[in-house]
C-alpha cells in the first residue's frame, strides 16, 4: 500500500474503503463477507473508511465488525453528519452520540459536513454554533479532524474552502469530472492550502467501468494493455499529487483486491504523454454520446438569474449516457439542494453567456430541454420539501 506525505499528515493509505456498498445477504448485510472484507483491506494497509449517518444501518454493522475483529485502532474512521437535517446544536449533538453508539467507539477521526450545498448554508450553520459545537468535541477527543463533502462548482467549493480552517474536503472526481464538479481547479486550490483532499466516486459510482461506450473500451484495452476500466480510472486519479486518498465503494473481496494490488503499484506522475493521449481519447468517445458538447470551461459564469449552466449540461449529458436516474439524482444534487437554488428554469434568456461560449451552444435552448427532463411536478415537490427539512425550526 502507498501513503503519501503531501498535505497527509496521518499517513493515511492512498485507496480508502467507501463503506456504502457492503454487500448485501437477503434482507440485510452479508456481516461474514464484509468481516473478510475488511480484515484483508486492513491486513494490506488500507486505514481509512468512510461511512455517514444517512447510509441505513451501515455504521451500526461496521462498528460490530470492528468491535469483533478489534481492529479499531488500526484505522481512521470517517463519517458524516446530516446538516441538513440539524435544527439545533443539540440535535447535532444527539446525533453524534448515536453514531459514537453504532459504531462502538468513542472517537470520530475525519468528521464531514455531508455535502455542504454552498457558502450560505455553511455560514447558517455557523450562526447556529455548529462550529463552536466541533471544535468543543475536538478539544474533547471526540473529533480528530473536520471537513466537509461537496457536490457543485469549483467556485462553491473554494468559497467553502475558505471560509474556516478546515482540515480536509471530499469531492467527487474523475477524469470525466476534471472540469466539473469541484474540479482539477477545487482540487489544486486545496492543495495549495494545505488541506487533504479525499475523492469519491472516482468512478462515478461504477459508470465509468460498466456504462461507458464500447469504443472506450476498445481504446482502453488495445492502448493501455492489461489495464481494466476501473485501473485506468484509478491510475488518473493516483498520478495526480493533490490527491490524498481515493475512496472505492468495494463490495466483493475480488473488487478489494483488485484495487489493493492497483493503489500498491501506482506511482504519482507515473503516466506517459501517451498515456494522457489516451485518456483524451476515451474522454471523446464518451463526450461522442453526450447531448450538449459543454466542456466546462464556465465562460458562460456567473448567470445572472443564478443558473448553474456547466452544472444543467453535465448532469443532462449523464441522464442519457449513465441512465436517467443518476442523472436526476446528480441534478438534484447540484442544483435544487443548494440554498441558492441554481435550476435550469430560472433562465430568463437574457443571452448573456452565449456570448462568451467557445462551443457555440445555443444555450438558452439547451437549457429549456434541461428543464423540461428533469423539472417534472414530482421534481418540483422535492425542490419545495428539501429546504423546509433543512430550515424547519431554525431559531
């Protein structure tokens, strides 16, 4: 296993395991598998995973295991809390306890704000004492480091990036992802900070190994020789220095060792130039089957009417080539859970980022078909439910 020193100052294990995807057994968690699971990723030096709250039943039997197996101390555990549902400082705080409870410890070592949307909500929970609140646990021992998950713009990211002295960030990245989401842009702001970055779904989630084209495969396989589609996408991610730790929501022990004798392997800034041709390569083949050719490039940034345009395409473009839901799901997300609401329907078609678009796309058409997907009445009630749950009871 590889440890890198960059900005890592707990040595933490280049490949993390992302808890989410246990295996199931009937009804409930296949516990045997999951205890060999993890005792070969630990065995091999993998020392962080990464569980949340809202993941049904995942801490309570991952905590079981490791009381078990008494691994806990050979380990960082990551989880995170569900902010948007905390009303007060002391919900924040009987929730906490309950995760401490499902996972028989009395210590948290990364504790994440789980998916902070933008700025404004994080200052809303600041004027709410959240941060008081962690950093009282961490003079307690019972939280080692904070940070926060993110889905949405570089921009939102680095704002949040700069708004407390934050000790590490998660967000999702990929080399599809590379001008998306918080991007190579976020990813090396943090760098320059000094603050780890932790990357999620570095193969979105398994689409970028079993929905891509079959042209990209074909690329993959006949210009990098023996690497499978999850080892090309992990090689990008791991040639990159910035990056601390890559999580892989593991469920099979053939997927963790599979992905322990790739992260054991791979080098920082091992790839070739024709290496990174290649990737160019797969990268167009996929972007053959997108619907709008937006690279992400965010010229057409900021929209007046707060329209997150980069942000409409890539999860429209997702809905046709990794199925509807997910790109519904990265919708949602990106769009309707932030404070400030950035949907495709608040275009007022004032033209002004066409005007400084490089592709050429006729935007405000592209954006009605983005609205008329995803913005379905369904759609629009879980626009008007999201905020209540978050904001209800905020005195």
């Amino acid at each position: 296993m590889k440890y890198r020193d960059f900005n890592n100052p707990d040595k933490l294990s280049t490949l993390g395991f992302g808890c989410m995807r246990f295996p199931k057994k009937g009804n409930g968690f296949d516990t045997d598998e999951i205890e060999r699971e993890i005792r070969y990723a630990i065995e091999n030096g993998v020392n962080y995973f990464d569980t949340a709250y809202l993941y049904p039943g995942n801490e309570e039997v991952f905590g079981k295991v490791l009381e078990k197996t008494g691994l806990r101390d050979k380990i960082n555990i990551a989880t995170k809390m569900p902010n948007y549902f905390m009303k007060t400082v002391e919900e924040a705080d009987r929730r906490f306890k309950e995760q401490l409870e499902r996972l028989r410890t009395d210590h948290v070592d990364y504790y994440l704000m789980h998916m902070l949307p933008d700025l404004t909500t994080w200052e809303e929970l600041r004027d709410r004492g959240i941060d008081k609140w962690l950093e009282e646990k961490k003079r307690e021992g019972h939280i080692r480091r904070i940070g926060f998950s993110f889905h949405g713009s570089s921009e939102l990211f680095i704002s949040i990036l700069h708004a407390y002295d934050w000790e590490f960030a998660q967000i999702q990245y990929n080399y599809l992802d590379e001008n998306s989401q918080a991007g190579v842009k976020g990813l090396r702001e943090a760098a320059s900070m000094g603050i780890p970055v932790i990357i999620m779904e570095p193969l979105r989630g398994g689409r970028l190994v079993n929905a891509i084209p079959e042209k990209a495969k074909e690329t993959i396989k006949e210009l990098t020789p023996g690497w499978s589609s999850a080892e090309f996408g992990l090689r990008w991610l791991w040639n990159q220095k910035e990056v601390t730790c890559v999580l892989s929501g593991m469920n099979s022990m053939d997927m963790v060792m599979e992905n322990i004798r790739i992260a054991s392997e791979t080098e920082e800034g091992a790839l070739t130039e024709d290496d990174m041709r290649t990737y160019e390569k797969v990268v167009a083949e996929i972007r053959k089957k997108t619907r709008v050719g937006c690279t992400g490039c965010r010229y057409c940034m900021p929209c007046p009417a707060g329209v997150d345009i980069p942000g409409c395409f890539s999860t429209y473009n997702t809905s046709f080539s990794e199925g509807y839901i997910n790109g519904l799901r990265e919708y949602f997300m990106c769009t309707a859970m932030k404070n400030e609401k950035a949907l495709a329907s608040q275009c007022k078609k004032c033209g002004k980022c066409e005007s400084h678009c490089p592709q050429g796309i006729h935007i405000r058409e592209e954006l009605d078909r983005v609205k008329r997907r995803f913005e379905t009445p369904v759609f629009k009630l879980g626009t008007r439910i999201a905020p209540k749950i978050r904001k209800k009871d905020k005195r």
